[in-house]
C-alpha cells in the first residue's frame, strides 16, 4: 500500500505553541499535521509562503450564526428608560420570527466566510432555530440545521453543530410568539432529532449537545440531554451566568444558582461548557475546578449586550479553562475577544498583564492565543493535529517592527484582521491572499437579506 501524499508549507516563520520557528516546514497528509520538519527534502519540496507567519486556526468555540442580520440594528435607545439584553431580544425576535430557510443558510454562510477571512477554521454553531414560526416541525425536522451544515460544507469552515434543547420562556412563563420556533417540548423528540443528525453528517463536520440554559429547560429535560452527550461522549455546552435576572429566576425556582444547580445534579464534567459564566461565585468557580468543567467567554458579545465580565482571573486560577466565542457577531474577531478577555480586567482593577502566568510558564499572549485555538479545540471535542492553520503578513503595519520574539503579542494585541492573509481547513487552502472566493457573491446576497428582514423592523 502506497504512502499516503504529502504536502508541506514553508512560511518565514511557523508558531509551534512556544515560539515561533524559521527555516521549518509544516509537513500535511490526510487533513492531519504529519510533522514539522527542517528536513532538507520537506524544505526543498515545500510550498513557500513569503512573508508570512504561520500559526494554529482559530476556534470560535460559540456562535449563533442566524444572529449575524443583527449586526447594527440595534446600536438604538427605544422608548424603555435602559437597554439591556432583555431588550435587545426584542431585536432578535423579530429576526428570528421572519428568517426562511433560505435566510438561515445565507446569514450562515455570511458569518462563517467572515470567520474564514479572520483566521477562524472551526465554528462550534449553537443551533436554536429549529422549527416553523408557527412552532410546527417542517416535514424535515432537521430542516433548519442541514441549511448551516450545507453554509459550513460549502464555505469550508469546519464545524461542531450543538443542536439546542429548549422547552419553555422560564418558569411560569408562556412562551413569547418567537420562541415557537426554538421549542422542542418532548425530549425525546429532541435526542431523535439529534441522532438523525449524528448519523447524516457531512464531512469536517461533528456533533455535540447544547441544553440551552437552565431558564430554558426543566431539570429532568437537562438530565436526559446531559446523558445522551455522556453515553455518547459529546460535548455538552450551555449558556450560564449571563445576567442577573437569570440567577434570580433560578434562585427563585430552585433555591439554587445556574452553576450551584448544575453542580447538584451531577451535570458539570470534562465535556461540559459554561457559555458566560460572567455572574459566578468563587464557590461555583471551585466547582467547574473540580468537576473539570470549562468556559467559554465571548467578550466583544458580552460588552455589546452590557451583560458584565468574565473573571477569567479567578478561572485561571482556579485552573477553569477558558475559551471564546463570537456568540451574536456584534463582530467576529476572535483575536479581539482574546485581547478584551486580559483588558476588560485591566479596565476593573487598574493594573496591567492581569492574566500573565509566571515568567517561567510561557507569555500572557501564549496564554490569550491558546484560549482563541487549543482550549476552543478542546472544549468542541477537535483532536489535536488536524491540519488547521492560518497566516499573516509580516508587512502588515500592525505588525511592523515585531521579531520572532514579540510577534505573538504584536499579533494578539496589534493585530489587525488585514493581516490575516491566507487559510487553511484539513490542509486545504480556503482563503488566499486576504479573499474567500465566495465572498463577493455572498455579500451581496445578504445585503439583499437584509434589505429583505428589516423592511418592516420595530
């Protein structure tokens, strides 16, 4: 049986997790990392990269891609004295109550070509419109989670569904006519429409859980998603924590918090991710420590919406991994919410390099990066060495003046989304020279999108 073929990449310089290296090329076979190597066959035989530095692809670890329409709709005061997440829903209903199929596969594929052209290679999509306006299933119940996997398919992001369980508003709550769309009453309706998905997906991509919050789902619905995704071992997400209003209706219906609940029923593990996590307390925060649990933080959403900020201090050193999200796409830049996630803490308590590690123990932007790339990998269940990476121009003025040693932190903290100038899925280029070849043609079609959805906007 003949060797599986080889292909190898050669730019200036290459980051292999420490540092960043010169005169090495990555070596591919198969959509997997086969080595890095000074070989001098791999160098002679490897394409060159000029200028570049290549580094590990991002991994936006939670995003809502049909929440991409909202993108500068809702920058408004209306007639309520304060806006707050609770209002800015209202935005988001009337998107979600009007969105076709059609709109849903072209909102995703807006999002994820704007990933692309960023650096981002794998999106962890956590799916909530499920059904009709009407809250009746199309003849497909998986109708509207095909159209994302057909935008991921064919833009060339990789891509973990998190098919969402929800239930009702609250509790005591009735439902508002918008959430129709979100509701699977029957868990067991739900877990055959997952598995329906699981056994049809396309290739790079795969699949998790998401019960969508505690305020959304009575406990023994979240049970019995929890143990679908242990039986299985998936990976298991749900939002936590976001705001306020949210602890209060959990305290009040089960004289405990999200994280406290979750704890109790045995539903925090190593495949577990907390979405936010922004209103916790050190005992919760000890917690998600001991259970191995995670979070995902998704700071340029979080300080759209005003919701708080992460105390990624305390995470780090309670040893919580954390990774990031672009959840709403206010904007999607993931090196923007690895950057905010040190500097909304700088902003809190008035000092500097909050979250650098000890001097012996790598940079504080290794340690930013690695929440942008390894932890999002973990926490969607990607196996290390899959041939993922993206480049960026050392010409880039943002970057000038960098050296091999600063040029991490000049990209973590200067770096600009122009400087990204190629990206590679399974080894495969998907971005070249700063273009996705579909970008103009899908532009233009969600222009017309969202000519389309706001004609008649609130």
């Amino acid at each position: 049986m003949e060797p599986a073929p080889e292909t190898a990449w050669l730019p200036d310089l290459l980051y292999d997790g420490e540092s960043f290296r010169s005169g090495a090329a990555l070596v591919v076979s198969q959509g997997r990392i086969v080595r890095l190597s000074r070989d001098a066959t791999d160098l002679a035989q490897a394409r060159r990269l000029p200028n570049r530095a290549l580094l590990p692809g991002l991994v936006n670890a939670h995003s809502h891609s049909f929440q991409r329409v909202l993108r500068g709709r809702t920058e408004r005061r209306g007639a309520q004295s304060r806006d707050t997440f609770w209002t800015w829903r209202e935005s988001m209903y009337h998107a979600a109550e009007r969105m076709s199929p059609e709109a849903v596969y072209q909102a995703a594929r807006m999002a994820f070509v704007e990933m692309l052209r960023n650096g981002i290679t794998t999106v962890g999509e956590f799916h909530y419109l499920h059904h009709q306006p009407s809250g009746a299933p199309y003849d497909d119940r998986n109708l509207l989670a095909r159209a994302v996997l057909r935008a991921a398919a064919g833009t060339g992001i990789r891509i973990v569904l998190l098919p969402t369980a929800y239930a009702r508003a609250g509790s005591g709550r009735p439902l508002e006519p918008a959430q129709q769309r979100f509701v699977t009453p029957d868990p067991e309706d739900f877990l055959a429409d997952t598995e329906a998905l699981r056994n049809s997906l396309p290739e790079s991509a795969t699949l998790g859980v998401a019960p969508h919050s505690v305020r959304a789902l009575p406990v023994d619905y979240l049970e019995h998603i929890a143990a679908y995704a242990r039986a299985n071992a998936l990976p298991l997400h749900i939002h936590a924590a976001e705001q306020p209003a949210e602890i209060e209706a959990c305290l009040a219906e089960h004289n405990l918090r999200p994280v406290e609940l979750l704890a109790a029923r045995g539903l925090l593990g190593p495949r577990t991710t907390l979405i936010h996590a922004i209103h916790v307390t050190p005992e919760e925060i000890a917690h998600l420590a001991s259970s191995g649990a995670r979070v995902c933080a998704c700071p340029t959403t979080e300080r759209n919406l005003g919701d708080g900020i992460v105390d990624a201090r305390s995470l780090v050193a309670a040893h919580v991994p954390v990774c990031l999200g672009s959840d709403s796409h206010a904007q999607i830049d993931l090196l923007e919410d690895a950057r905010e996630l040190e500097l909304h803490l700088r902003l809190r308590s008035l000092e500097r390099a909050v979250l650098a590690p000890d001097s012996s123990a790598g940079s504080l932007a290794a340690r930013l990066f690695a929440c942008a790339t390894q932890a999002g990998a973990e926490s969607l269940g990607i196996p290390a060495g899959v041939a993922d990476f993206f480049t960026v121009s050392l010409d880039d003025p943002a970057l000038a003046g960098a050296d091999a040693d600063s040029l991490l932190s000049h990209i973590v903290f200067a770096g600009g989304r122009p400087a990204i100038r190629d990206v590679f899925v399974a080894g495969k280029p998907v971005v070249e020279d700063g273009r996705h070849p579909l970008e103009t043609e899908v532009t233009r079609e969600f222009a017309a999108l969202q000519r389309e959805l706001w004609s008649s906007a609130p």
